[in-house]
C-alpha cells in the first residue's frame, strides 16, 4: 500500500512539474486575460493589412474617385461604372479611368483647338478693321459658328453673301445658324439653295437639315419628303433624331421609337472611339424614347 501510495504521489509530483513547465514555456495560454491580448493582436493585423490595401491610394484614391466621377457625369458612359467608382474606391476609380477616360483622350483634340480658335478669332477681329477682306469676314464667321456664337456669325455671313454669290458654304452654313437660333423660315431658304444645287452636300447632312428646317417652320408635308429622301441615303445620327422627334409631333409614337431605336441599335456595331463620339446622340436618343412611352 505505501509503495502504490508513493507511485500515486510520484505522479502527481510528475504532472505538477509538467504542468509548471507548459506555464514557463507558454503562460500567456494559461489565462483568459493573455488569450483576449491574442485576440486584439489578431484584429489589430487584420486592420493594419486592411488599412495596407486601402493606404496604396491614400489619399489619392479620394482625387481619383472625383476624377471618375466628374468624367463620368461629362460623359455618361454605362450606369453600372458609377457603382464601380462608389464601391470600389480608388481601385475603382483607377479601373474605370484606365478604361474609360483613357481611350477619351483622343477626343480632347476638339477641346484643345479651342484655345487656338480663340486665339484666331482675336486675330481676325483686329485684322478686318483694316482689311475687312471677304475671305477675313467668312473665316472669322466660320470661327464663330464653331464656337457657338450663333448671332456674330450670322451678321458675318450677311455680310459675306452678295447677290453674286456662288458659293454655297455660306448660305449652308447661315442656314445652320438660323436653326440654332429658331429662325426657321430663314434656314429654309438658305438649306433649299443648297440642296438644290447640290443635294448631297455635306455627306447629305444637308438636306437632313432641311427636313428638320421644314418641320420647325410648319410644313409637315414638305418635312416628312425631306426626311424620307434623308433617311434612304444618310444613317447620321442627328438625321434620325430629328426625323424621330418629328414623328413624336406628328402623333407617331411606335414610328419615333422604331427611328430612336436604330440610334441606340447603333451601338453593337461601332468601334470604340466612334461610341463615345456619339455618346451625346444615344442620350437624346435615350430621352426621346422615354417621352415616346
């Protein structure tokens, strides 16, 4: 008995030892307050490899989400992008920059000429004080067309058209003034000299002009043979958006739809750099369809 009582004890004495070992190798195992520091050292590496992931754009993840934002309200390419930008930070911002304002690069050639346009009509403007040249006054009128003064540059043209005038730039493009200026009776005498010298002119934008000039002056008659002649020769997007908005006057919802739809139909097959040319024609495309409901 005293030697099983001894074994027993030995191996109590045994197990304390070991457990007082397991203590000195790993105490913080031993009690709940070192097992909850594991706890906060582990959320803490998490949190640091999480602020890692996000600290490769801080903060410039905050200026290229305003740069996805800004191009992507100038542009409006697919809605889905902007869940992109908002959810995905500054990656995704930096996704959708690379594939969508990169490629728009090409089109900021339009923007840049701008500042030389400018810079030409203060040119002109001083030259023709001097020498008021026809050619000065049509190339300053030309200038200012482009730029959206649509008033100066019909007082120009005026000018520059005489009686003995055969050249038909002017009167078209006087005629395009007038319509940006909702003097539609004028645009039609102008466009019909045009289109009937030449009736193609302009890769046929012309007469699709004319037709849009007919219906804004009231002659639904005229407008809808003009835009048929349009329509069988010219796939211009601003052709059928015209022609479709005349349908949707003339009480022709299902048929101003049907025009609306070959605009946006357009899209499958269009090259990249010619979908974000016509970005502003599938928009107002998109518009007309809904008031068409």
């Amino acid at each position: 008995m005293q030697f099983v009582a001894a074994a027993i004890g030995g191996s109590r004495v045994d197990q304390a030892a070991v457990d007082c070992e397991s203590i000195l190798v790993e105490p913080q195992t031993c009690s709940p307050q070192s097992t909850a520091h594991e706890g906060r050292l582990s959320d803490r590496n998490v949190g640091e490899n999480r602020v890692g992931l996000t600290g490769l754009f801080y903060p410039w993840g905050f200026f290229l989400q305003a740069a996805a934002i800004l191009h992507f309200v100038r542009r409006r390419p697919d809605s889905y992008w902007l869940w992109i930008i908002l959810i995905g930070g500054g990656l995704g911002a930096l996704v959708y920059l690379a594939a969508e304002a990169v490629p728009d690069l090409g089109l900021l050639r339009t923007s840049l000429n701008a500042f030389p346009r400018r810079r030409r009509i203060k040119e002109l403007e001083r030259i023709i004080i001097d020498n008021p040249a026809i050619g000065n006054q049509e190339e300053l009128a030309d200038l200012y067309l482009e730029e959206g003064r649509f008033v100066r540059a019909r007082e120009l043209y005026d000018r520059v058209i005489t009686p003995r005038s055969d050249s038909l730039d002017p009167f078209y493009r006087r005629g395009i003034a007038e319509l940006a200026l909702n003097d539609a009776a004028a645009a039609v005498a102008d466009l019909e000299r045009v289109v009937a010298k030449d009736p193609k002119y302009d890769l046929h934008r012309a007469i699709g002009l004319l037709a849009h000039a007919y219906a804004n002056n009231g002659q639904p008659d005229r407008a809808a043979a003009a835009f048929k002649q349009a329509t069988d020769i010219s796939t211009l997007s601003e052709t059928y958006l015209n022609y479709a908005a005349f349908l949707l006057q003339q009480n022709r919802p299902s048929e101003a739809r049907e025009w609306a739809g070959k605009i946006l139909a357009k899209k499958a097959t269009m090259p990249g750099y010619l979908r974000r040319r016509e970005r502003p024609w599938f928009r107002k495309a998109a518009a007309l369809l809904k008031q068409a409901r």
